[in-house]
C-alpha cells in the first residue's frame, strides 16, 4: 500500500508573528519557516504505519513557491520516499489545495490519505474534509488513535470529541486526518538529511493537472488583536467581587 502525506510551509511555531505595514497580511519576509507541525505528526504516522510493514511507500506533497522544496526536504529526511511539488505562485486556499490533492491521488492512486487536521498559519482545518467529499472516500478527523488492518482493509481510528473519544471504522481507501496526540514526530538525523538530497521530486503545476487555482475569499485586513491591559492588585475579596458585579459584569 502506498500512503499519501501532504505537508505545508508556514512560519515555525516559536517566530513571533508580524503584521506587515500596509496590513495585507502576515510578514514573511526574512522569518523562519518550516513544516507545520500537524503536518510533522501525519508524516510521522505515515511512516509508522511503513515500518510496521502494513506500507510499502510514502510519498510526501507539498504546494506553493520554490522554496518549499525545503519543507519537502525535511519530510523526505524525515523517512519519506519521495515528494511532489505543485508550483504555485499564490497562496492557496483550502477548496484549491483539496481539488490539487484529488488529481494527485488519480496519478498516484494510494491506499490513505493522510493530513494535519489544519494549519497554524490559517487555522482553516477544511482541506481533509474537502478531499474526502470530491474523493467520496471515508474519513477520520482529529485522529488521537490509527490502527490498520491489511487483510480486512480497514482503519480503525480514535478521534478526539467534546464528549471523549469516537471510534471508526473506516474502509481503506481513506482520508485521516491527524491531531496532536497521535505521536511525536521524530527528529531527521544527518546521515538522513544527506541521503534527503538524492530522494526524487516530481514537480507538477495546476495546469498540468488541469485544476483552476482561483480564490473565492478576499483578505480585507489583517490586525493584532488588541493588547491586554495590566492587572490590577485588589485588596480584598469585596474589592473583587465588587469589580467583577459592576465592571467585568460577570456575576
């Protein structure tokens, strides 16, 4: 079986983020980026599910600008087989990057899908589902829990809910995707980040696979939110309880 990982470049986690001055959006420009860390927790699981040996490949895609070529760098040395770049010179939105994913998997034809269950840049947390539905696959959200059984071709899958946790059964081929407690990605080491530089990348664009890049969404504005404003020190409990009933309005 071959399973399908999609992977996104965003700015790293720890980056303080930036508004840039005309408030179009967020400033990249000079600032760290790397994969998105649910995106690391898919691959990681991808490859997991390899060396059990329920998988014979993974294949790693990513979609956007040249450099993120690096992104895919990082999940082929990870452990990933190969990976395929989708050139594409604006951002995506979700609707866009799931019709991209479609095509792929009628060239690719994998057994799983696999995804983070969203971005950190957008928070979105719409392309699996959309995937699943122009697929007409079965899908696992939120996966905490994924067990294969080859034989049945099913995936059984634990999805976090408000009330606990939901148990699937999906029948194989699926689309899953992926939240924080699944695992914990696995670091590349530098015999792997060498071997990364001879692993294939097929390079694609849209027209290629014949999908539109449009954008039904229009970014108006991007601001901070407001700042928070200091504490105070009370000192007694009325105090609090006064401040609460006539200013906070809580009680």
């Amino acid at each position: 079986m071959k399973i399908m990982v999609a992977v996104k470049r965003v700015v790293d986690y720890a980056v303080k983020i930036r508004i840039k001055p005309d408030k179009s959006g967020v400033e990249t420009q000079n600032v760290k980026m790397s994969m998105n860390p649910f995106c690391e927790i898919a691959l990681e699981e991808a490859l997991k599910i390899k060396e059990s040996g329920l998988a014979k490949e993974v294949v790693a895609v990513t979609m956007g600008p040249s450099n993120c070529v690096d992104t895919l760098r990082t999940g082929l040395a990870m452990g990933a087989d190969r990976g395929i770049h989708v050139e594409a010179a604006r951002d995506l939105v979700p609707l866009s990057v799931a019709k991209v994913l479609k095509k792929l998997v009628e060239v690719e034809n994998p057994g799983l899908l696999i995804l983070g269950k969203q971005a950190i840049d957008d928070d979105c947390n719409q392309t699996g589902q959309m995937i699943a539905a122009l697929l007409g696959w079965p899908q696992g959200t939120f996966a905490s829990k994924v067990v294969l059984d080859k034989e049945k071709q099913v995936a059984t899958v634990d999805r976090e809910v408000d009330g606990g946790l939901e148990t699937l059964c999906l029948d194989l081929p699926a689309v899953i995707t992926t939240d924080l407690r699944l695992n914990q990605p696995r670091y590349a080491t530098l015999p792997n980040i060498m071997k990364a530089k001879s692993k294939p990348i097929k390079r694609y664009t849209p027209e290629e696979l014949n999908v539109e890049i449009k954008s039904d969404l229009e970014v108006v504005q991007v601001t901070e939110p407001p700042k928070r404003k200091a504490g105070v020190i009370l000192s007694s409990v009325d105090e609090l309880i006064d401040k609460l009933k006539n200013e906070a309005h809580v009680i």
